[in-house]
C-alpha cells in the first residue's frame, strides 16, 4: 500500500510538472505574440546621412551634438522611467540575444520604457502601471 501511494504521488507530482510548463509555454508564446503584435504597429524607415561633404570643424560640432544627443536622452530616461532604463541596459546586457530578446529590446527603446505608447501606455512587459507624471512628478 504504501509503495503504491508513493508510485501515485511521483505520477501526480510529474503529471503537475508538465502542465506547468505547458503553461510557462503558452505564456512565453502569448507574450512573444503580442510583442510581434506591438512592433508591427512600427514601420521602420531609414535615416541615412553622409558628413563626407562637411569640413572638419562642423564635423566636430556635429560630433559634440551627438555626444550631447546622448547625455539628453539619458536625461529623457531618467525623467521617464528609471525602471524602463533599467530594464533597457538589462537587455542590452545579453550576450547571446535570441529574436525575442531583440524585439523586447527594440520594443523598450522605442517606447523609452515599458508601457506602449501607441496603446494608451499599456505595460508590456514587468508589472508596473503607468501613471501621469512619470518619474517628474512621482505618485508615492
């Protein structure tokens, strides 16, 4: 009797296990889903530019603008979203990045944090709501 409960708890136990990660699938599948669904909302356009026709001082500047371009965009994310800064260097951080990695990656840079801006700020990704004011004029 007792081996025969054993038996059926380890059956149980592996039959738990599998719905679970038949679960974890569909979530991870539901998720890269409606990452897809976000990034298609985008239609991406090239920006090219070529300096070659520039001298040298106004490359100079133009350099400088960028270099400042990147202290005011970290600016940009701080009054934002500090947790969306996180979450950015977080995934930039990956070494081995699969396509959804990217796309959640694209999809954060895009919307300068975790809410989808197209969409009424909707959180796509962690479990934090948006609220007016971003990190300017925080709630608590």
């Amino acid at each position: 009797m007792k081996k025969l409960f054993i038996i059926l708890l380890a059956v149980t136990a592996f039959s738990c296990q599998e719905k679970g990660t038949e679960s974890a699938n569909e979530a991870n599948t539901e998720s890269t889903r409606e990452i897809k669904d976000y990034l298609s909302q985008y239609k991406p356009y090239p920006m090219d530019f070529d300096a070659t026709s520039y001298n040298e001082t106004d490359r100079t500047i133009l350099k400088k603008l960028v270099e400042a371009s990147e202290y005011l965009d970290t600016i940009y994310w701080l009054q934002t979203s500090k947790y969306g800064l996180h979450l950015r260097d977080s995934l930039a951080a990956i070494k081995d990045k699969n396509q959804s990695t990217k796309d959640l990656l694209t999809l954060v840079n895009r919307n300068g944090g975790p809410f989808e801006l197209l969409n009424g700020y909707k959180t796509f990704i962690g479990n934090q709501t948006y609220y007016p004011g971003d990190e300017l004029y925080p709630m608590a």
